[in-house]
C-alpha cells in the first residue's frame, strides 16, 4: 500500500502542471498514469534528430486580450516562452480551393514546439522531485479516505485528482457508485518523414473538412535540415483503412498540396484511444463528484489546453 497526501491520476500537460503547482507549495503529491510514457494524448516521438507531437496539436488563443496575456504569463510561470502569432495556416474544405487564412487566424507559437511543453513540464516535475508511477487505476472508492486499486498496487489518499478524460467507469462514494460511463474515441495520424522539396507556396498547418472523397483532416508539417515531417490526422469516416492503403493515400496527399517526395525514410500510423467525455458532461460531473465526495476527488478540467491552462490559475 502507498499513502501519498495528494494523489493525481493522469500525466497529459494539465495534470503535470497541476503536480507542478502543488509541488510548489510543498504538498505530498504522487502521479500515476497507466501509459507507455508520460504526457497522455500529448505523445512526443523523436526521429532523425526531429522531435515531433504525435498527436498534431495546435493552440487556440482566447477571444479576448486579457485571457491571451494571462495565458503567455502562465506559459512563462511553467519556463515555458510562448508568443501569440499568426500560423502559416490554411483552413479549407477542398484541396482545390485553396484560400491563405494566415493573416485572419491567430496560434500560440512555442518555443521549440510543442514537444517542448511536455519535456519542460517533465523536468520540473524530476526537479521538484515528484514522483510518476506506472499503474492502471482500476476502482477507486471513498469512506474517510480515498483509496485506489491499481494493476500493481494499492493507494490511500486524502485528496485525489482525476483529469477529465480519466479512463474509469465508476467510483464508489460512501457504498453509492457515480458513473463515469462514456464512449471511447480514437485519434490517429500518420507521421510521415520525408527527403524532398515544395514546388508550390505552403503553410505549417493545414486544416481540410474530411468527406468520402477526402482521408485526411488536419496536417502539420515540419521543417528539418533537407527533409520534412508530415503529421496527417484520418478522418473518422477512414479510420478502419489499412496502414498500408493510408500510407499511400498520405503520400498522394502531401504530392497533391505541392510536395514532391524523393524518399520516404520513415512512416508511423498513431492511434491514440481515450474515453471521450464533452464538455458539459465534464462541467455537471465535476459538480457533482465534488459534492458527493465531500471534495475529497475532484475531476479537474483538461478538455481544451489553453482553457486548462487558464482555470489552473499558474
Ligand atoms: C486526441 C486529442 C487531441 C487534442 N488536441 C488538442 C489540441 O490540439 N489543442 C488543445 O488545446 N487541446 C487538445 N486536446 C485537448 C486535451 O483534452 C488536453 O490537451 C489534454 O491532453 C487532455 O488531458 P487529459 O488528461 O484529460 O487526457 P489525456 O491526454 O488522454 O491523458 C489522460 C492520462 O491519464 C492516464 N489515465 C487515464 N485513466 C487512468 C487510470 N485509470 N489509471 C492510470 N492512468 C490513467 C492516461 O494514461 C493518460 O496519460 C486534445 C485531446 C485529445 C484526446
């Protein structure tokens, strides 16, 4: 059995931050998060001395001024230096109908990307001293205190945090269970690095509505020395096609935006699976769960990053 004052479950951005912030004001805190590594749908790979987010992230501002500079001030709090800027993007429906949105769209710019964020957070966490153990949580209940079954162990906690996307289905509190039912979704994408060059203007991101006819919904690219990496999200009506048949649908699609592909050195299909819970499930739950258990869990909101990131008050 491990005791720990403050227990979170969960390692994506958010919950490092929130283990951040308490660690700061000296409080027992203890992560554990059943993934290969840390960092949730945040998944960063690394290839050819090319660090790269498998998930194909992009941060949206706020609407209004006053939330963007506090954000900028919670990414600096975190030693983490962002700047609101404009993306070189393209938002558009076809392929064809190419429009440069750059200028009408705004993006938070990280400083060496956005695998960055997880390996800053990471190493203020290591520097803190905080510790992250690997365990699936499979119940959790509550009398006096918070306790945890785990694959490998059991935990007993005064206060537990869970992010919205916890991978539970039910918590016992006081002999009534809350339940946490909801579907799974799955995000994927495919990497791509390639050698090759642009014959056309091009962008960093690039945002497409998916149809019957179009696979693919979302591209960054990213710039290395002489090759380039591709991150291509599926759309949900193509997620059952073969790695193969994606691989090559992709390749098509990076040559039809301008791209022409000399090699190929390295493909990765990613699929990240997670419970998806919306927004106002997450909002009425994290109410109620507060109430029943007297505040000793609370389901903290991770949903929308810079939203997160807001709310955590860095
Ligand atoms: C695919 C995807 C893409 C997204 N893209 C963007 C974006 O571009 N911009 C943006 O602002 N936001 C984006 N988000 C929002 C996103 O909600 C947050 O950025 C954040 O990563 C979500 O955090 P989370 O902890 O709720 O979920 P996750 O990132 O899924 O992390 C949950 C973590 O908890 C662990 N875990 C869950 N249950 C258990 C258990 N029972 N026992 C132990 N460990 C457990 C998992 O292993 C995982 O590491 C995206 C979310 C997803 C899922």
């Amino acid at each position: 059995m491990t005791i720990s004052q403050n227990i979170i479950i969960g390692s994506s951005p958010i919950s490092l931050v929130k283990a951040i912030l308490m660690g700061r004001s000296n409080k027992e805190i203890l992560i554990i998060d059943k993934g290969k590594s840390i960092g949730g749908c945040w998944q960063i790979s690394q290839h050819s001395g090319m660090n790269f987010d498998l998930g194909c992230h992009f941060l949206v501002p706020f609407e209004a001024d006053v939330d963007n500079i506090k954000l900028i001030s919670a990414f600096k709090n975190l030693g983490i230096s962002a700047e609101l800027t404009n993306p070189k993007a393209y938002f558009d429906r076809k392929i064809d109908e190419i429009k440069d949105y750059s200028r009408d769209y705004k993006y938070i710019k990280v400083e060496g990307g956005y695998p960055n964020i997880i390996k800053t957070l990471h190493d203020c966490i290591l520097d803190l001293g905080i510790p992250i153990l690997k365990d699936n949580i499979l119940s959790i209940s509550v009398d006096n205190e918070v306790s945890l079954i785990g694959e490998r162990k059991d935990y007993k906690t005064e206060n537990l945090f869970i992010p919205s996307y916890c991978d539970l289905r039910k918590i016992e509190v006081h002999g009534k269970n809350i339940d946490l039912e909801c579907p799974y979704q799955d995000s994927q994408h495919l990497v791509i690095l390639a050698k090759g060059l642009w014959n056309k203007k091009h962008y960093d991101y690039y945002f497409l509505n998916e149809s019957d006819k179009f696979t693919f919904d979302k591209l960054t690219v990213h710039e290395g020395h002489e090759k380039h990496l591709f991150n291509i999200r599926v759309g949900k009506k193509h997620k059952l096609k073969s790695d193969e048949e994606l691989i090559k649908l992709a390749s098509d699609f990076i040559k039809e935006l301008g791209y022409e592909i000399k090699k190929i050195i390295y493909s990765e299909r990613h699929i990240y699976e997670f419970p998806y819970r919306s927004e106002l499930y997450v909002r009425n739950f994290q109410k109620n769960l507060d109430h029943e258990s007297g505040g000793k869990i609370k389901m903290f909101y991770t949903r929308n990053f810079t939203k997160a990131l807001l709310e955590a008050n860095v």
